[in-house]
C-alpha cells in the first residue's frame, strides 16, 4: 500500500509559479513510476508528466518546457515545478504511483491539490 498527500497548490496570477509536492508512505518508494496528473472542470483527467525509478522523464505536450517533475527517493518525494503558469492549468493536480509486480499492477493516488490561475 501506498499512501500519496499532495501540497503546495494555490491561487497564482498568470506568468507566475508553483512547485507541488506529492509525499508518499511506504518503503517501496523508488520501485513506483511516479506521475502528476491533473484535472480541469467539465474535462477528464489527463496526464502532466510522469518519472519512472530510474529519472526518465514523460511530459504531456501542453506540459514541455513550463512544467518540470522531479523526485527525491531518499525522502519519498515527487515535485511538480510549474513556471509560467497560465489560465488553462487551472485544474486539481493529482499524485500518482504506479508499479507493475508479478503482473499485477499497482495504481494509487492521492487526493489531490487545486491550482488556480486568474488574474
């Protein structure tokens, strides 16, 4: 089991930033392909950026360049690094830890963390 506590969300104006953090129990931490996904009103959830175990790295389109994912194995932490935030990020971020073991897969989340961006 794998408990997941986003922070770090907000209300912004335009052009400026966030870093959420996503902390996660258990001690299979750096086993987890981690990912933040996020979801607008009205619209489904959709991924931002995912990091594997070993560092590589997956952005969502909209996400290059804005939005960097980050993690720390040592103190079972994810970060989200979102510069030039623009009206469209508005959504609730959510945490993601996923690991395929003996052909189960092992998918959890966390509650999520509202951004806002409006001037």
């Amino acid at each position: 089991q794998v408990q997941l506590v986003e922070s770090g969300g907000g209300l912004v104006q335009p052009g400026e930033s966030l870093r959420l953090s996503c902390a996660a129990s258990g001690n299979s931490f750096m086993l987890y392909t981690m990912g933040w996904y996020r979801q607008a009103p009205g619209k489904q959830r959709e991924l931002v950026a995912t990091i594997t175990s070993g560092g590589t790295t997956n952005y969502a389109d909209s996400s290059k360049g804005r939005l960097t994912i980050a993690r720390d194995n040592a103190k079972n932490l994810v970060y989200l690094q979102m510069n030039s935030l623009k009206p469209e990020d508005t959504a609730i971020y959510y945490c993601n830890a996923k690991r395929t073991i003996f052909g189960r897969l092992d998918d959890y989340w966390g509650q999520g963390t509202q951004v806002t961006v409006s001037s």
